[in-house]
C-alpha cells in the first residue's frame, strides 16, 4: 500500500502552488497528485480542477465516486475514488485537503502523513487579495474561517498536533518547495 499524504492549510496559503511546483519530482518519484472534483467556474484562474455544477457533484457523490468528499466556503470538493486504486497499486498520493475534514480522512486513511501550511495572517491576506480570484467579501470569509480554526482547539484533540506536521510558507517559496520534499522524503513516502 502506498501512503496518504494530506496537505491542509487556509485558502491562500499556498497549496496549489505547492503542488504544482513539486508535481514533476514527486511524479519522477511515484508519488501522484489528484485533480479535484469542484463546484468551482470552470474560468476561475488558479488550480487545476474539474469544474461541476452542484447537482452533477451531488450525483457523483451518491454514486460512491469519490474516496473523500466535504463542503467548504460555499462549494463542495471532492477527492476521485482513483486514489484508492493508485494506493493499492503502491504509489503514494497527495491531495489537497480540509483541516474540518482532517478528523475524517484520518479514520479513512489512519497511517497518512499530515502537513499543515501555515501563512502570517497579513500576508494571507495579500496573497489572497493578490490572487484575485474572489470577492473582497469572500476573502474576508475565508480570512474569519481561518481565524476560527487558529483560535479552537486542535481538531484531533489532546497530543493531536504531535502527528500534524507544519509547514510555514510566510517567505520564500522555493524554499517551501524544498522543505515540503524533504519532509515527505523523510516520511518515506514517495521514496
Ligand atoms: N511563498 C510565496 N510567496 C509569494 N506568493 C505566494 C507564495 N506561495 C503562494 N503564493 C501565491 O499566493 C496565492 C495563493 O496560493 P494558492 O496556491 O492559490 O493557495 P491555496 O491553494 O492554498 O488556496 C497565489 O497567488 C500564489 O501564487
Ligand atoms: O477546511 P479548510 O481547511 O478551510 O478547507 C476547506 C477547503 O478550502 C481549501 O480549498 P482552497 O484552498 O482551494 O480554497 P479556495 O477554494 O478558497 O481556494 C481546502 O483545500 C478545502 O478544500
């Protein structure tokens, strides 16, 4: 079986990035990344999902199509059941995930290695303000939404956090690049 590997952290702070930027090495690796299933416009600019409509979502999750689904920031996400045979097949996978899922995908996938991608809150603001993607109104949602997750308790409960390791994306990003390999190398997943 191949390894999980779950990368969370707010809107903004630099997730798709990530995996765009290190997709070829973890790929020359074994290591695959999945495209997302999103109720998002198909024109929005960033991340490479597949759009959908809210009710070809629904159907698809009812017809069991995906291994991991949640809703979050008016849209709903999901993860392709792929991923399931791609793990069993060895290969270990990335996604891009939710913290309020975290408690969820870690009973699916309970030996998955959890990265949290931390952001200086200023500058997750200007990042997703230089971004552009949504409303001023919207990003002031998503900013209140991470507020929330840094002021409550830890999702996984007491000693939790020993198991989520944190990535710090505030600077420069090639770096961050670097330590997200190193740190998934030294997991020895995508080995
Ligand atoms: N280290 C960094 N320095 C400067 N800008 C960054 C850095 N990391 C990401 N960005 C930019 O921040 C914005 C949000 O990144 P993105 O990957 O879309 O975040 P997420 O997928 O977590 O919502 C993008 O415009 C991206 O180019
Ligand atoms: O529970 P949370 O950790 O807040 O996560 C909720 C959703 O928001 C993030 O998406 P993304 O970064 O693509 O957000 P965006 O849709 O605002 O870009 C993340 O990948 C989840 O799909």
């Amino acid at each position: 079986m191949g390894k999980l590997i779950y990368l969370i952290g707010p809107s903004g702070s630099g997730k798709d990035s990530l995996l765009q930027a290190a997709r070829a090495t973890l790929d020359a690796r074994g290591c695959r990344i999945v495209q997302r299933v999103i109720t998002r416009s198909a024109e929005a600019v960033g991340e490479d999902a597949e759009a959908v409509t809210p009710e070809q979502f629904d159907r698809r999750e009812a017809e069991g199509a995906f291994a991991m689904s949640w809703r979050a920031n008016g849209l709903a996400y999901g993860i392709p059941k792929q991923i399931d045979d791609w793990l069993a097949a060895g290969h270990d996978v990335l996604v891009n995930g939710s913290r309020a899922y975290l408690p969820q995908a870690r009973q699916r996938y309970p030996d998955m290695l959890a990265i949290l991608l931390t952001v200086d809150s200023q500058v997750l603001r200007q990042r997703l303000l230089a971004r552009g993607r949504e409303t001023v109104e919207e990003i002031e949602a998503r900013l209140a939404r991470n507020a929330q997750f840094q002021a409550s308790a830890n999702p996984e409960g007491e000693g939790g956090s020993a198991r989520l390791h944190i990535l710090d994306n505030s600077d420069h990003f090639e770096q961050t690049v670097e330590n997200l390999l190193n740190l998934i190398g030294a997991s020895r997943a995508c080995a």
